[in-house]
C-alpha cells in the first residue's frame, strides 16, 4: 500500500506547475479540466517517488504559517544551492533538526508561499 497523492493548496495552477517543474524536476501526470470554473486535476510526480503531488484551490491568499510537505533528498546543501540559483526563497539554511539528532533539515517557500522543509535521510 502506498499514498497515490498528497494535496497541495495553490492560488495559480500554472505558476505552481511551472514552480514544480522548472525548479524540482516534477513530470506532470495529469492536467485536465476539473469541474466548473476553470480549475484542473494537475498531478505533479517527483523523480524517484511513489506519492504524487495534486494541487487543491487555496482557500485565500494566507501562505501556510507551519510547512505543509517534507520532502527527503540526498543532499540537503546541494539542493538547497541549487533552489537558491534558481530564485526560490529559502527559509531555513540547512541545519541539524533539532527534533532528531544527524538529520539535516531546511525550509524553503514553493511559489504560491506554501512553507515546505527539506530533509535528509
């Protein structure tokens, strides 16, 4: 068993997917009218995962005050590096996580503001 997708709240659906493709690597699995009013069903895979990433209306304009995804990377520093080359707001330098000793751990903003923290392994 395995989750297909986790939700992510989202203003623009096109700048989110471009923010996703262009500066994490996502592959877009699906993108396709979605009911009324113009939303779509925008399915996002990362490299290497088994759980998709699906964009949900944004309620309002608030960005999250706490991170919503933890995503696990090799190579927190060189990742972070490379979100700051390509202009993503980081929010937390890499650092150990005060939570488990060993595991290095950053925040950085998607482009709807969304908080989400970078974790080794």
């Amino acid at each position: 068993m395995h989750i297909q997708f986790a939700e992510l709240p989202v203003l623009d659906q096109d700048r989110a997917k471009a923010f996703y493709t262009d500066k994490l690597a996502c592959q877009v699995i699906a993108d396709q009218p979605m009911g009324d009013g113009g939303w779509r069903w925008v399915e996002l895979a990362f490299p290497h995962a088994v759980t998709n990433l699906h964009f949900i209306r944004r309620a309002d304009a608030a960005p999250s005050a706490e991170p919503v995804l933890v995503l696990v990377d090799e190579d927190v520093e060189a990742r972070v590096a490379s979100l700051k080359a390509r202009g993503v707001e980081i929010v937390t330098e890499p650092q150990e996580a005060p939570w488990q000793p060993g595991r290095t751990v950053a925040e950085f903003r998607d482009s709807e503001g969304n908080r989400m923290v970078l974790a080794s392994r």
